[in-house]
C-alpha cells in the first residue's frame, strides 16, 4: 500500500526538479524511520526507470510513414473540402446547439418566477425504492426518508443508508444533507469534484473516499476527509484511513474508539434503535495494510486479529491470512512468511488471493532457498497452468534450474 | 532524461518563415517540423498508452490534428509544447474510446534496441516482465489521472507543464498525480510479482 506521508509526496513531487541539499537531509532523516515511503519511493522509481527505458526508441521508418499519411491526408483536395464541409456543419450544429441551450435555459428560468408547482404526490414523483418516502417538497430539493438500509447514487458519489435515515441532496453544491440516521458514502475521485456530508453540527469535506458519517461521528475507511464546523472552519484537518472523529466537546477529538454502526450491517436488525457499534472485518484489515504500509508489523498483526474475530466473510480471511504473510516479511522471518503464503494457497486455492500466495510463496522461497523454490513454482504451475503469473513463473523455474 | 531543447532553441531551430509555411500548409515546411518533433511525441504517445500496435497510427493521428490547426497557431507556447498537448488529448482519446481491443502484453523494444546490453537476455527478458506488469495495473487507472501521472512521474515535466498540456488548473494536476500514484502503487504492492524489484535500488535508499 502506498504510503500516506504527506510530507513525503511533497518531497517526492520535487525530486523531478532536482532535490537541494536541505531537501536531501530531509529525505534521508525521513526515510530513516519510515520503510513505507522507502518502499514507495523504490516503486516509483521502478515504475520510471522501467518505462522510460522501454520507450527510447528509433522508429525512423514509422515516423516516415505516419508523416506520409498525414499529409497525404490533410493535402488530398476532397478530404480537404469534405473537412471543411463538416467543419461548417460543426460550426452551424454547434451555434444550434448554443441556440437551443439558450432557448432552454430561458424557459426553464421563467418557469421557475413562475407559481410554485403544485405540492407533488407520491404517485406523481419517482421513487428509487418502495421502501422510501419523500415528503412533500419540490422535486429538486425533496427529502428521502429511509425505512430500511438502501443504496442511492448521488452525483459521483454511492451512498448506503441506514434505516430511517433522512437526507437530502444538493446537486449544485455535492452536498448531502444528513439530518437523521447515518451514510456510508464512497465517493468516486475520478471526476475531481468535493463531495460534502452535512450533519446538523459538522460538514464533512472529501475528495475520493470511503467513509461513514452519523450525527456525531465520522470513520474513514479509504482516503482521507476534512472535517469542518458549520461555519467553514476545520476541526480536523485530515483524518485518514481506520482513524475516526467523534463530535462531543469543544475541541473534538480523534480517537480510535468503534465507529457509529455501519449503515449495510444494519441489514441484519430490524430495529430502529441504536444498537452497539462493531467495526467490520474490512475496516480492521483497512488498518492493517495502513500498519504495514508504516512498517509496524505487531500493529498490523493487532488489526488483524481484530478482522478475524468480526465474522470475516471468506474473502476477508483470505486477505487477513495475506497480510499474517506480509507481516512476517515486513518482520525479516522469511520462513513464516512462505509457511503463511503457502497456507493461503492452499485453504484459498479458488480464489485470488490463493494464487497469489501460490506465486508469492515461490518468489519469496527464491531469495534463499533455490530447491525450495523450484518446487513452489512447479506446484503453482500445476494448480494453475493459466494462471496469471504463469509465464512469469515459467521462466524463473528455467533460470533456477540453470543455477 | 534527455532534457527537452529550450526555447530559445526551438525558435532558433524554426525560423518565423518555416512557422509561417506550417500555417499556410506547405508540405515542407511540416515535415520538416513534424520530423523534428516525431521522436519526442512519439514516445509520450508510447508512455502514455504503453502498446506497440497502434502507436504509428496514434503518431499519424496527431500529426492530421496539428496540420489542421497549424493555421491557428498563434505561438503563445513554443511549438513542442502544443505539438505535446496534440499528442497528450490523442492519447487520451485513445484510452479512453479504444479504437481497438488493446493488448496488455508490451512488447515496446523490439529486437534489442532497447537499453539493455544484447548480452544480457536474462535482463531484458526481465524488463519485459516488469514492464508488463507496470502497464497491467496501468491500465486499471482512469485516463486522465493515468496521463498526468506518465507525464509528471516519468516524463519528469513539472505541475505545472503537465497542467498545461492537459488544460488543468495546478492543484487538480497535483490530485490526479497523487491518486494515480496512490492508486498504481497499492496494487504493485500487492502484486507478488513485484517482492523482488526493488532488491537493486536498495529498497528506496537515495
């Protein structure tokens, strides 16, 4: 897992403009204590140096052609006219397309100085579920009410919602409104765009991420979010993944205490109170890799415990017996870590982290133990003939048996 | 790196009057442009959308682009530079509407023209792997945020280049440089393929 060292990434974003000195002193007492951005910065060099140099290349031939074709494209008379056709018809659809746009954004303002539109009806107004109820306000602004837990899409953003919540949604602005119950909101980074949870005593403010907000608290599960008091001004700054924020004195604190209940395991109760909080399994594991990312292996060992006591589903256990193995590597025991690799493969053979454990065990075992290694990635070829690392495989079986 | 030419170079390497025969169309004065210019697009064509099938049409594609704006061309930005931000929404295009079932496998040096020694297969064959594997998770980033981090972390251009050739304001550059990173990262971590990469850089020591 990346590292989340802000200062790192700072740093990093420098080092293609040349690092000072100062800035290397930095680097060097930073990287020091934290094997995750050793890691990370390892990787991104890789990753540069690796297509950097694939892609220096002499294609004179290519060019000449591409060339070629080019002109011979834009030069031809008829392409030429037919170009300069089509670029009249843009030009005019466009302008009819302006027109329009126009003549629809006037209407739709004069219909709004209008009389306010009759109070709609149930029937009248679509619903996303049977189970919701929106009370009677206009359509652009109506509230949703919650009898059970549901999923709604708002902008770029899917939201679960607990049972008997009531939100409301401002398009304008990205923001959900959240006036009772709680969400669990994933927000979609790639369209760059805030998206707000307000509460009745704090905005929550994300770029990006997965997190879960109540009255009274917010837990973060992917990414990282603002928290804000209602007029604008930051309570915390940043809260980052498996850490929560609970509003309850002045200055609020930031703790590491059970989130509020999690809006989908709510599924499971029909009540409609408040039941005590249980963090799920993914969280823990969440704050698992987050400690290994930061090279603490008894953290992420803690969390991991804490994964496999929540009723982990198959593939959650698959993950936690994972990171028992990345945890051991991060601890310098490469024993444990191929005995616990091995493991995965083996109870989780149907599934993917079974093969990549497979694999991992084999390529782990090669760093040491050649004989080892020979026959874990034979064993992984016989499990998986077509599998995704089995060309990869193939060939470190040639260069081990040629050592 | 091999430093882009300055400017100042640029324009002393295009007289005004070979500018001006771009406007007007001549067929000279664009090849001799486009010649010039060919190898630097070309491999951010390549660095961007990582495959080799394709890549001469992506270059002849963005050749017709530039041809056909040339005549607007006011020299606002140097002539690389807007050549580049041809190229860059070309590809862009590309990822994003492929023309055609695109291929994970690279095979991007071809016939050891690649920067490894000939005597040494065992490396190349070992850079292959990795660049697959680079351009598999790649591949699972968006486009956009795929692009600015090509151009920023292996290109080596600023945030404020990059901004520039994807018409971007900074600080949404410098969050989809930080989501791509994040994002590519996680997944090479978690890819066994990868436990043994940085034994030869130290494992991040600078």
């Amino acid at each position: 897992m990346a590292s989340r060292c802000v200062e790192f990434e700072e740093l990093i974003d420098r080092e293609a403009r040349g690092w000072s000195e100062a800035d290397r002193l930095r680097i060097e007492r930073h990287l020091g204590d934290c094997e995750g951005c050793r890691h990370t910065l390892g990787l991104s060099r890789v990753v540069r140096d690796t297509i950097s140099a694939a892609s220096e290349l002499g294609r004179d031939a290519s060019i000449e052609r591409a060339l070629t074709r080019a002109l011979d494209a834009s030069t031809h008379a008829p392409r030429k006219e037919r170009f300069a056709t089509s670029r009249r018809l843009r030009v005019t659809a466009g302008s009819l397309a302006l027109a329009a746009a126009a003549a629809l954004l006037l209407w739709f303002s004069q219909a709004r100085q209008q009389a306010p539109v009759p109070q709609p009806t149930l029937a009248a107004v679509p619903t996303s579920t049977k189970s919701s109820v929106l009370t009677t306000e206009p359509e652009q602004t109506a509230w949703i009410e919650t009898h059970e837990v549901e999923r709604r899409t708002f902008a770029h953003a899917s939201v679960v919602l607990s049972a008997n919540a009531r939100v409301r949604f401002d398009d304008a602005n990205s923001e959900l409104l959240l006036e009772r119950g709680s969400v669990e909101v994933h927000v979609d980074p790639a369209p760059r765009r805030a998206f707000r949870v307000t509460t009745r005593r704090f905005r929550v403010e994300v770029l990006g991420t997965k997190f879960t907000v109540s009255d009274d608290s917010v837990a973060v599960v992917e990414g990282r979010v603002r928290v804000l008091d209602l007029q604008g001004r930051a309570i915390r700054n940043e809260l980052h993944a498996g850490e929560q924020f609970a509003y309850g004195s002045q200055e609020a604190t930031v703790s590491t205490e059970e989130p509020a209940e999690a809006p989908a395991s709510a599924e499971k109760k029909r009540s409609s109170t408040r039941t005590p909080s249980r963090i799920p399994a993914d969280v823990w594991l969440a704050r698992a890799r987050e400690a290994l990312s930061r090279g603490n292996s008894d953290a992420a060992l803690a969390h991991i415990v804490q994964a496999e006591a929540s009723s982990p589903r198959r593939n959650d256990r698959a993950e936690a017996l994972t990171l028992r193995a990345e945890a051991a590597l991060v601890a310098h025991d490469t024993s444990s870590a191929i005995r616990l690799y091995e493991l995965v493969a083996s109870k989780y053979g149907n599934l993917t982290a079974g093969e990549n454990g497979a694999f991992a065990a084999a390529q782990v075992a090669a760093r040491s133990d050649p004989a080892h290694a020979r026959i874990l990635f034979t064993r992984y070829l016989a499990r998986y003939p077509q599998g995704r690392f089995s060309e990869e495989a193939k060939k470190r079986l040639i260069s081990l048996k040629t050592k | 790196m091999t430093p882009d030419p300055t400017e100042a170079q640029q324009a002393a390497g295009y007289a005004a009057e070979i500018i001006e025969g771009c406007r007007r169309g001549e067929r000279s004065a664009l090849q001799h442009v486009l010649r010039a210019e060919a190898p630097a697009l070309q491999r951010v064509l390549a660095r961007i959308v990582g495959r080799k099938d394709g890549a001469e049409d992506l270059l002849q594609l963005t050749f017709e682009h530039a041809i056909r704006a040339f005549p607007a061309f006011r020299g606002e930005a140097s002539v690389r530079t807007w050549l580049t931000r041809i190229a860059v929404r070309t590809a862009m295009h590309e990822l994003k509407h492929p023309s055609r079932k695109r291929r994970v496998a690279l095979d991007l040096i071809e016939g050891g023209q690649n920067n490894t020694s000939p005597s040494h297969p065992q490396r190349e064959t070992e850079a292959r792997a990795r660049l697959r594997t680079v351009y598999e998770h790649l591949e699972r980033l968006d486009p956009v945020q795929r692009t600015a981090f090509v151009l920023f972390q292996v290109e080596g251009r600023s945030m404020e280049e990059v901004s520039a050739l994807m018409d971007s304001n900074l600080s949404t550059t410098k969050s989809r440089v930080m989501w791509a990173r994040r994002k590519l990262f996680d997944r090479l971590r978690k890819d066994p393929r990868t436990l043994d990469w940085l034994s030869e850089y130290g494992n991040g020591a600078l």
